[in-house]
C-alpha cells in the first residue's frame, strides 16, 4: 500500500516536472518568434506607464510634446525593447492614437534616410521593424486639439488643468505627420473604432459635424469618428475628408503600404488598451 | 500500538499534504498552457515578451455587421466569459506583409511607388477649409495661398487669405477679427458682402510657424477658425535644366542646376509623372553641399518601369527641398515645380535587371522563417 502510495506521489511529481520543462522549453522558443512592441498615445500624465495595464513591452514617453522632440525618446525606447527580442525576431509595432504619429515619422525618417545615415536610431527601427498595427492613429490630428489650442485664454486654462497643446495632434496644416514624411516603408494595418458613446456621445457629435455643412448634417450627414478621433485621421487618409460610413475609402498617406485591417463598433477610443488580445491582434 | 496507529495517520496526513500539494502543482501547469496570464508564465526569463505567440485572428473578432446579429458581443464575452474568448490562431500575416514586401524587394530604398495622389502637391496645395458656429448658422470658408511660404531675397512674396461668411447659406457682412498665436490683430479688408481678404507682404512675415486665430460673429451666433502657416528663407532656387533621358545603366534620370543659399545637408524629394498622374518618387540625401551653384542629378530606376512595361513621356513634376541636421530633424520645406518632359521612351529602354534590396531581403527573411 505504502509503495503504492508512493509510487503515485512520484509519478505526479515527475509528470509535473515534465509539465513544467515542456511548458518552460515551448514558452522560452515562442517568444523568441515574435517581438511585439507597444507605443501608447496622447496622456494627459506626462508618463503613462498604466497606459496599457500590464502589458509587457510598453515605450513610455512624454506625449505632451510635438512629433520631432518627442520621437527620439520614442526611438530609444523602442530600441531598448528590441534589445528583450531575439536578433532576427520579427518586429511588430503596436501604437495607439498619437503614438501612431510618431511610429510613422520615426519608420518614415529612417526609410527615407537608410543610406545616407545608417547608424541612426531612425533608420536601425526602420531596418529592424517588419510589420506595424496602428490603434486608431492619429495621422491628422483631431479637432478636439483644436480647441485646446484654440486660444490664449482657452490655452491657459487648459494648460492650468494639465492638458497641453499638442500641434502635431491638432489638425494643423503644417504640423500633422503627414507634411513630416510621407512613406513608413513598413505594412502598417489600420485598426479603427467608429463607437460614439463617451460623454453621452458629445464629442463624438463635435466632430461628427466637423467639415460637414450645416445644411448637410440637418439632411444627417455624419462625419464618422471615435469620439476622439476623426475616422479620415484613423484610416491614414491623404487629405482630410468626410467619411460618411465605416467602410468609406480613401487614399492612403502611404498607399502602397498601409490598409484598412479591422474596424469595431464596440471599443471606443481608449476602450480596447488594457485587452491583451485586442491589442495583439493580428491575422 | 497506540504510536505505531498515530504514525500512520501523521503518514496518511502527511501524504494527503503532498499529494494535494502536487495535484495543485499539476492544476497550475495545466492551467498555464491554456492562459498565458498564468502564475508561472509570468515568471518567464523573457519577462518583457509572455505568450506573444498566442495572438489573436483578426477573423477571430466579428466584424460590426456580424456582431449585431448576435446576442452577444464581443466585449460581452471577453469581460464577461474569459474562457469563451476567441481561440487563438496561427499567424498568416506575415505572407501579406511578404507580398508587399515582395513587390518592392527589386526596387531601391530611396524609390517609392506611388497611388492616385501626389503628396506634394497634398501638402503644398491649400484647400479650402469650412468652419460652423455653435449653433450651426453661420459659416466661415477660409481659403489661404500657401500652407509653406519661402522667402527669397530681393523678391517680394505675399501671403493672402480669402474668407467668406454665410448666415443660413447668404452672404453676410460680419465682425471679424485675426490674431496670430501671441496675440498680435491683422487687418481684413472687405471686398463685398461675405467676401473679405487678409493680406500679408514679405516685411510682415518672418520665418517660423504662425497660427492665425479668425473670428467672425453675426447677430448672436459666433465661429472661429485657424489656419497655419510655415515661412521659411528659400533654401535654393532653380537655375536651368541640363539634360534628361535614360543612362547608359537605363535608369531615367533628370539632371538639373540649382543655386543653393546655404552649406549643408539637403534631403531632396522628386515626384514623377506618367501621362498626368503621379507614379513615383524618389529621395536623395546631399551631404556638404557648399554655398552657390550646384547640380543635381535624380535618378529613377529603370527596372520599375521594365517590369511593369510602362512606355511614354515623363515628367519630374516638382521637387521638396529640405534641409537636414545630424539628428536627421529637416527644416525648411521648399516646394519647387519643375514640369520637367522626356522624350518618348519606351519600356525596353529601361533597365532590366534588378536592384537586390538587401534590408527588404532580410525583413522577408524573418517573417518567413518564423
């Protein structure tokens, strides 16, 4: 009996160890395979390191600053977490929203530059980088900013309360990372939101009139957005537009690489950022 | 016999102990092959990168017209019932990222294919811009002549701006004001009813970025906009063209004079034409450019338009010029238009070898490997 007992006792342990070497071993070859890297957005903390709850492999930086002084940051912070990957991993880059921005601009520059300056940080992401998913990115800026950089009195109480104008997150026409570069050279699947419901749907009222006559949007012509976000900035289109429905098309900012990869009608805005699955989706 | 019955049952205790120890034990690591938010996975030694393999399918969430067919929605089911969340799939994206990859692997780094639009003049090209008041009555049309403005010596430049102002789709005289971003008031001159122009000459503009805050109100409604402008010292001006065609390599090139105003690094940035539509561009960095006059000779290479058997007359449309710093910041934003013509060429002029791309080779080589 005792032998039995004991006998028992061992193999649960052996079968639990080899449990565990097994998981251990495919776990450890695993994640050499890939090397996803996330980027948040606009934040109103200057470090948003709860940005995506605990996901791993977060770049945090100050999001209060314009594109070109906040990207370097950006860049070695991405570099830093490809330091965690395997040297011929993939690279998958996961902005969101304004972090989308600066992704492309720092990918654009290092596209655009990769023989005249081979060692810059710009051009190693570029050349590492395989494959991008942009949350909702902000290539336009959205009309929200507008009004937080609308005037001198406005500025300063927002400034007060601890939002600052960002004019690269405006929809400026010299600011918007789409004057900055034009080609990311990397695929870049475009994941957008057009759910209206945050603050009872006020904003999303604000900028669903943006661009939109008045006689149009009493016939009930809508420009679409995610509350945030209007869907032309999300999509990457070329030129600021209206965009009536969901499946609206557009020329792309960076037509041969970027496309129309999934929209949701269920996640807001910052809805989705603390799903794990959502934010590592892929096809 | 009293001890020998009180060890047993410390043994039988102490054996329950381990087995339910173990049991435990096995629970967790049957668990962690199934969540990777499990208790040891997240004692990994890549810490940073957990499970990143088990990604889900964008197949795997339903799209909008899908999911409101169902009873429940995906935002249901994974806050509510993690267990039923969609099951993770093999990766696929990869042979799309591949396919595109593919079709620039023969191209070198600095060319870009391009769609319908050219995004210089997207850039360059000011559109009118429409602004509604609160209450949806009145309407500002901002129409500005450039968005970059550059200033060249001894020629005088002008920045204009067109507004028009409609009350219920009339055209109404409003009060209107213009400040800049450090408050400083222009003045608007009325042309005619609705119709009212901003006029700014070379000694009122200096480089930098103005933001011009316009306000126009009517009876009791009020509506505001802005536009923004970039004024920059000219970079370079255009002094002849030399020559264009095919190389003896058989890439088309376009070779061209310019004057530039300072030493420095240049990132150049040339669209091409095919029949009135945009097809390419191309880049090319000068470093250590000195002051005076230069030339400039953009190539396109030729196996782009080999392969895909494009003949005809080409036009290097217009160039950006900018000038760049060792921390690749770009400053200046000068748009040239050149309308540059070749003689007719047809697609077997071109080159037909292929260029091997090498960092393009090694990006497919990763995603295929996997």
């Amino acid at each position: 009996m005792k032998a039995i007992k004991y006998l028992y006792l061992t193999t649960l342990l052996l079968l639990s160890t080899l449990s565990f070497a097994k998981d251990w071993q495919s776990k450890s070859s695993d994640e050499y395979a890939r090397c996803d890297i996330l980027i948040h957005g606009f934040s109103f903390k200057k470090d948003s390191d709860q940005y995506f709850g605990d996901l791993p492999n977060q770049v945090i930086w100050d999001s209060s600053e314009e594109i070109e002084v906040a990207a370097p940051t950006v860049a070695q912070g991405i570099l830093e977490k490809m330091e965690n990957c395997a040297h011929d991993a993939p690279v998958t880059l996961r902005p969101h929203s304004y972090g989308a921005a600066v992704v492309h601009f720092i990918l654009g520059k290092g596209n655009l530059f990769q023989d005249a300056f081979p060692d810059h940080p710009y051009v190693l992401i570029y050349k590492r980088t395989t494959e991008v998913y942009a949350f909702t990115g902000a290539y336009h800026g959205t009309p929200l900013m507008d009004v937080v950089c609308a005037n001198r009195f406005t500025r300063a109480i927002i400034e007060l309360l601890g939002t600052s104008c960002v004019k690269g997150l405006s929809t400026s026409e010299i600011d918007n990372v789409g004057t900055k570069v034009t080609s990311a050279g990397i695929p870049t699947y475009l994941i957008y939101s057009t759910k209206r419901e945050a603050y009872l749907g006020t904003t999303g009222l604000l900028l669903a009139k943006h661009m939109v006559s008045f006689k149009d949007f009493r016939k009930g012509l809508r420009n679409q957005n995610d509350d945030t976000l209007p869907l032309y900035a999300a999509k990457g289109c070329a030129v600021k537009q209206i965009m009536e429905s969901p499946d609206a098309q557009c020329e792309k900012l960076d037509p041969y690489f970027m496309e129309d990869f999934y929209h949701t009608n269920e996640y807001g805005h910052l809805e989705f950022r603390k799903i794990r699955e959502f934010m590592y989706m892929t096809k | 016999m009293k001890q020998s019955k009180a060890k047993k049952k410390i043994s039988l205790i102490s054996s329950a102990l381990v087995m339910g120890v173990s049991l435990v034990f096995c629970f967790i690591f049957i668990k962690s092959e199934n969540s990777s938010l499990s208790f040891f996975s997240s004692r990994e030694i890549n810490f940073n990168q957990f499970d990143q393999n088990q990604v889900i399918s964008r197949e795997s969430f339903p799209k909008n017209n899908q999911t409101s067919d169902r009873n429940t929605s995906l935002k249901d089911q994974l806050h509510s019932n993690p267990s039923r969340l969609p099951a993770a799939e093999p990766s696929h994206t990869e042979s799309r990222s591949v396919k595109k990859y593919k079709k620039v692997v023969n191209l070198p780094p600095n060319f870009i294919p391009l769609g319908k639009r050219d995004p210089l003049t997207d850039k360059y090209s000011p559109r009118t811009k429409t602004a509604l008041g609160e209450d949806e009555s009145l309407s500002l049309n901002l129409l500005p002549s450039h968005y970059f403005l550059n200033l060249e010596r001894n020629k005088e430049e002008t920045y204009r701006v067109s507004l028009r102002t409609q009350y219920k789709d009339r055209p109404v005289d409003v009060r209107l004001s213009v400040h800049d971003q450090l408050g400083k008031p222009y003045p608007i001159r009325k042309v005619r009813p609705g119709l009212y122009k901003m006029t700014l000459n070379s000694s009122e503009l200096t480089p930098g970025k103005k933001y011009f805050e316009f306000q126009a109100r009517y009876k009791n409604s009020e509506v505001w906009s802005r536009l923004s402008l970039e004024v920059n010292q000219s970079l370079v001006r255009h002094l002849r063209p030399i020559d264009q065609g095919l190389n003896a390599q058989g890439n088309l090139f376009f070779n061209h004079e310019f004057l530039f105003h300072q030493e420095g690094t240049y990132l150049i940035e040339g669209i091409l034409y095919h029949e009135n539509s945009p097809i390419a561009q191309v880049s090319k960095v000068l470093k250590n450019v000195p002051q005076g006059p230069s030339q400039l000779n953009l190539q396109f290479h030729g196996y782009f338009f080999s392969q895909k058997k494009i003949s005809g007359h080409f036009q290097l449309k217009s160039l950006q010029v900018r000038k760049v710093d060792d921390a690749l910041k770009t400053f200046g934003n000068q748009w040239i238009e050149l309308n540059s013509e070749t003689s007719y060429l047809s697609w077997q002029q071109f080159n037909s070898r292929a260029y091997e791309n090498e960092i393009i080779r090694n990006k497919i080589e990763r995603l295929t490997q996997r």
